[in-house]
C-alpha cells in the first residue's frame, strides 16, 4: 500500500505543478498557449508557442512581439517574457531557432528562422501590423535581427538581452529601431558581444556608443533619440549574470518597460507586477514528481512477478567510513569537476555528424568517456571486495518501463497543460521525431558512463548497515559536490572581480550549472536502485536514458542531412 501511496503522490506533484504553471502561464484562462509550426526556406519548419490574450481578435487587433531563446536552449526559456506581455494584451510568439527545440535544420539555417517567424506574427489577423516589438536573448539577437534586416517595416522596436547586433556574422540592419540593450553587470560574455572586459563596463563599449549615436559614455535608464522617428534607445545594466537576464525581474521588467514604452497596449501594467516565477515553481513542482515517479515505479516493479528476481538487499563492501572510503568520496565528487573543462575543450574536436549531430553534447560525451575512464583506473586502485547481482536483461526491461512511465507523465502534462518540466536551465521536453532518431547512438555512449559511474558510487560509497536517507544523501553529495563547489567558485570570483574564475570559459560554466541538480538526481537513483537489487546496472541504464533524453532534447544540432554547416564555433564563442 506505501508504494502505490508514494506512486499517487508522485502524480499529485506532477499534475497539481502543471496545473499550476498552466494557469500562471494562461493568466487564469485568459490567454490561449497554442503551438504553431511556420513554413522557412529549404524546407524548414519553424516551431513556436503562440500566446494569443482573448482580447485580441480580428475586430480589435492588438500589439504583438516575437521572442527568441539563446543558445543550446528552447523556445520555454522564454515564457517569462511570453507570460508578462501577453497577460498585458500581447500576442506572444516564442519561436525555436532552427536546430534547437521541435524547429528544423541547423544553429543559423534561414537567419535562425526570424525572418519567417515574424513574417507568421504580422500575418496573424488578430495582430496589429503597426505594433510589434522583438525581444531576444544572446543568440536571440541573431533571429531579430535578422528579422528586422529582412522586414524592416515589418516592426517597431527591440530588446536584446545579454545580445548584440551582429553575433558572430548574423545578419543585422545597422539602424535598428527603437533598441533597448539589456545587458547584466555580470554578464559572462561582455568581451564577445561589447569588446568590454566586464559587463559593469558596457556604457563605455565604443561599440555600443556607435550604436546609440554618441561619441562618450551612456547614461544607463536615459532614453535618447526620438520614439516615433524610429531611433530611441536605452541601456539597462542590472546586477545580474547572462542566464540571469532573462530570468529575473530585472530583466523582464526592463523589456516590459521598453515594449510599453515603443510597441502600445490597451491594458498596461507596471513592468515590475510579475507573475511568471509561480510557472517556474509550478514546473519545478512537477520536475520533481516525475523524479518521485521513478524511485516510485522502480519500486512497484519489483513487486511484480516479472521483475521481482530483481529484488535483492544490498551488500556494501564498506563497513564503515574510514579513511579508504573518504577517499573515494573525495575522488568520485571531485574528478568530474576537475577533468570537466580539459575534456569539453578536447571534445570540440568531436564535430556533428550524421550519428551525433549536437556538438554540445559530443564534447559532454568525451568528457563523461574521459572521467569514466580515469575513474575506472582509480576505482581498482581502492578496490573492495564487492559482490553485485547483476541481471543484465531484468535491468533492460526494468530501465526501459520505469522510464516510459516517466516520459508517458510528461506527454500527460504537455497535452493537459502545454507546459514541459523545468526550472531556469534545467528544462526537459517531449522529444520531436527527428530528436528520437538522434537519441539511440547517444544513448549508448551515456550508458557506458553511467555503467562506470554508478558502479563506483555503489562499490565505494555505499555503507553496510545506513539507512536509506543516509545512503541517499551520501550518493547526492558523492555525485553533485564537485559540480556545486565549481559553479560556486566561478561565480563567488564573479561577483568579486567581475571575471569568472576561468573566464576564457563563459559558456562552458553556465552549461556546468545545470550539472549540479542533475547529478544530485542521478545520485538518488542510483542509491535507490542499489539498496534495492545489489546491482549498480538498473540505476545505470534509467540514468542513461533520462540524460540522453533530457540532452538530445534540449541541445541544438550542427548536423542534419542536406544542411551546410553554419556559423563554426558558435558551440564555444556564442
């Protein structure tokens, strides 16, 4: 009865969070959230969520804004925008750039799908063509600005956000109208987009200077130039990081206050009533029960005749926690952060093909082989003398049902309630066609890491005789500690000096951040399969599945059949 008790609660957690983003992000049923797909050149479909207010129709047409995510992200991490201008009568239209999301192509194909998805946004009849503003963020800016290059009567004004005219060759007008820069005091990537040393310093790029007409420093929340001629601009500097842009009040308000200003809207609101974190909290609710669902399903399939070979006790090797053992702890916790930025450098040289077509998640794979490997070697340095009960095809069948009953949970509350599970940058999605296709050749390089990782976890860390929050608490802080003091250590020194700690590596960091609470995550489950089968495999191929799942998913493709390969290095430079 306690397990289908903590079954049933899983589904509460994962039912009343997207319940409760859904209506934060309908504003309590007053705005539509749609998906549409947008017809680009060569080929290319386009995907979006449209947010359409019931004010908006084809007798009262009202303002509208296209937005775009960054890099290696999807068309979600911008439903803090979505959420606050359509609950102000905005028509909404977060796109997917193409190569990331449920979009088409590659990084760059069609100017990343702006043009034709603000082409789609103006021929909607319940948009206002006379109004309608952009807004992205980082790789964001290639789509509108592109866009504004290709329809330049086709808007009124934009928001970059931590962007810049111009990324790395995109296509940009040399006017833009009616610009606001919205640029973080911390944001990692001052030197690429500004040519500034820090983000403190973007009033004085000569870069930005040009842009804004003037020949000295800018004055941050000063308006110049003329609204209605086409050419105001502003600088907002606000005291956050480049993912923390489009993350916090700070950043939404700035765009809030900018669009109301350049693109009007019949019900205005103060840029800073926000809403949109209670989505957030929502989803996270929800992210956390589909874990719950896991530990919970395992659970019930050992009771079932099928599986219930697979139920064994635990044998740890270790009787207590001696010296041996808090080296092991300190190793398994520090050897991934340590070996994380040598390894992703040396996967750069891992390029898209047709099997692995995510550049980003190629250099995660060599660094994930690369630290099993070392790992590997130092596990029989400190080799105890462990026995597991491994079975190999109850594992697979096991793996394989309690993982499509996690996906099936968010197939569940994508139809129910057009929301994903996410929190910040942690973000996992229902996987496209073309992304399932991708997902077999990655998932087999995850199992081999998850094979060596969690073997460890359990051969070393593991404890005969604790309990079960104790070996749980122990398998998060041997997984998630070197992550968690790295990301600290970055931005402790950021906020001190105004550098990350390895500066060279802005992009590399803020991946590192999603890190931590995943392999917390993958920490729990393998304790928990562990204790309950004496095997590290079952833990090791539903961690498998769930990490190629959750990166094939999210990560943008550099490769697909019949596509040039744009924009090199954009992986690394953003």
């Amino acid at each position: 009865m306690g397990k289908w008790l903590g079954f049933a609660l899983a589904w509460v957690l994962i039912l009343g969070g997207g319940y409760l983003a859904h209506q934060v992000q309908t504003d309590g049923g007053r705005v539509q959230v749609s998906e549409v797909r947008i017809p680009a050149a060569q080929g290319v479909t386009v995907s979006g969520l449209l947010y359409t207010p019931k004010t908006a129709t084809a007798a009262h047409p009202a303002p509208a804004v296209l937005a775009a995510h960054g890099y290696i992200n999807t068309r979600e991490m911008q439903s803090p925008f979505a959420i606050e201008l359509s609950r102000r009568g905005y028509v909404v239209l977060a796109m997917d750039m193409t190569g990331h999301g449920y979009s088409g192509g590659i990084v760059g194909t069609d100017d990343f799908g702006g043009p034709a998805a603000l082409a789609y946004l103006r021929s909607l009849p319940v948009v206002d063509k006379a109004r309608v503003g952009m807004e992205g963020h980082s790789m964001g800016g290639g789509p509108v600005m592109a866009a504004a290059a290709e329809l330049p009567d086709g808007y009124s004004a934009v928001v970059l956000e931590g962007s810049t005219p111009g990324l790395l060759g995109a296509k940009a007008p040399e006017n833009p109208k009616n610009l606001a820069v919205v640029f973080g005091q911390y944001d990692e990537f001052a030197g690429l987009m500004w040519q500034v040393p820090k983000g403190a310093m973007v009033a004085s790029s000569p870069r930005l200077q040009k842009l804004f007409g003037l020949s000295g420093p800018i004055e941050v929340g000063r308006i110049y130039g003329d609204r209605a001629a086409g050419t105001a601009r502003m600088l907002v500097n606000p005291p956050v990081t480049h993912p923390w842009e489009h993350f916090s009040r700070a950043g939404v308000g700035a765009a809030i206050e900018w669009l109301q200003l350049t693109v009007p809207t019949a019900t205005p609101a103060s840029p800073q009533a926000q809403v949109w974190l209670w989505k957030e909290i929502g989803t996270l609710v929800a992210f956390l029960g589909m874990v719950a669902l896991i530990l919970a399903t395992f659970e019930l399939l050992l009771d079932t005749p099928l599986f219930h070979a697979l139920a064994r006790p635990a044998e740890p090797a270790a009787e207590r926690r001696d010296l041996r053992w808090w080296l092991a702890l300190a190793l398994t916790a520090a050897l991934p952060a340590l070996t994380y930025f040598p390894f992703m450098k040396l996967g750069q040289a891992f390029l898209p093909m047709a099997l692995f077509p995510q550049w980003i998640q190629n250099q995660l794979l060599v660094w994930a082989l690369g630290t099993a490997a070392i790992s590997f070697v130092l596990g029989q340095l400190l080799r105890r003398p462990v026995r597991f009960t491994p079975q190999w095809a109850l594992s697979v069948g096991a793996a394989v049902v309690t993982m499509a009953v996690a996906y099936l949970s968010l197939v569940v509350v994508d139809a129910l309630f057009k929301v994903d599970y996410r929190f910040w940058v942690v973000g996992l999605k229902p996987l496209s066609a073309a992304r399932w296709a991708e997902l077999p050749a990655y998932l087999a390089l995850w199992t081999v890491f998850f094979l060596v990782t969690l073997r460890g976890l359990a051969a070393h860390i593991a404890v005969r005789g604790e309990g079960l929050f104790a070996a749980i608490a122990w398998g998060k802080i041997a997984m998630a500690l070197g992550f968690g003091v790295l990301v600290i250590w970055e931005y402790a020194t950021l906020f001190r000096t105004g550098f990350l700690g390895t500066p060279t590596e802005p992009l590399n960091v803020i991946v590192a951040i999603q890190f931590v609470p995943l392999l917390g995550v993958i920490g729990i489950v393998g304790a928990w399969t562990y204790r309950r089968t004496n095997s590290y495999v079952p833990g090791a191929l539903i961690c498998a599945l769930l990490i190629s799942w959750y990166v094939t998913s999210g990560t943008a493709n550099h490769w697909a059949p019949g596509f040039k390969p744009q924009l090199p290095g954009a992986a690394q430079k953003r």
